[in-house]
C-alpha cells in the first residue's frame, strides 16, 4: 500500500486515490450495495457508533454509496478527533451532490477544477477545515427537507 510521507500530511486531497489504490468494489458488489443502500448505511451507521470511529472500509463505502445522509457523522467525528480522509469524503459528498456554492469555491477548483489531477490538493489550514465542515452541513440541511 502507498505509504503517506510527511509531506502529504498538511495536505487534504480529493480523492482517496493516494492511499487506496487497490481498493475497487466489482460491478457485481457496486450493484449489491446500491439494492441495499438503506440498510448497508444503517450497518455503517451501527458500527462507527460502536466503534467510535469511521474505518477505511466504512469510508470507502459511504462514498461509493454516496450517503450524504452521513454527513453528520461525519461531522461528529470531524469533533472528536481531526481526520483528513474525511474532509475528503465531504468535499466528494458535495461534489456528487452537484453543491453549486461548493462548485463556486477556490477549493472545489484547486482540486477538481480544469487544471486538477489525481493528487490535487489544498492546505490543511483551519480555514480550509472550517469551510469544507460548514459547507457540508449547509449542504445536508439543504438537502434533509
């Protein structure tokens, strides 16, 4: 597996790509999940609660499912304990979901803009996290009515 070296660390990317490379659900387990969504989520739902944090596994299935309905997980895990893979899975969330005000920030067109690659990134910095965490909840409460 691709390691994270130090330099990577101050970075959010925009896709899991660096570090799971090898992770691919087939078509044939894709279609299972998505016939099943409702209740693979309240699974992971089950899970990240006992568990106390959101795995790999957990991460990667919430955005192939793309369960937006997640991100207040999300968020209360953002409060317990800083991730950078689930910044990343808001910023994915929001661009699946077509968020027009996160598709107007300089985020959104450093990492998946024209210009973007595989390994777009933005910096840490508290006000990236910031914005990416309030736009996510404005972006599920928008879409929770």
């Amino acid at each position: 597996m691709f390691r994270i070296t130090k330099e990577d660390e101050p970075q959010l990317y925009g896709t899991f790509y660096r570090k799971y490379r090898e992770f691919v659900w087939s078509d044939r387990q894709l279609n299972a999940l998505k016939q099943h969504r409702d209740t693979i989520f309240h699974l992971l739902d089950n899970v990240i609660s006992k568990d106390g944090f959101i795995g790999t596994n957990a991460l990667l299935t919430m955005e192939s499912l793309n369960v937006r309905e997640g991100i207040p997980i999300v968020l209360d895990q953002l409060d317990k304990k800083e991730n950078n893979d689930l910044y990343t899975l808001l910023m994915l969330l929001m661009r699946k979901g077509d968020y027009a005000k996160f598709k107007k920030t300089t985020i959104y067109e450093e990492i998946y803009g024209p210009e973007s690659h595989i390994r777009s990134a933005i910096d840490n910095s508290q006000e990236n996290r910031d914005l990416i965490r309030n736009m996510a909840k404005s972006f599920f409460e928008q879409n929770d009515k």
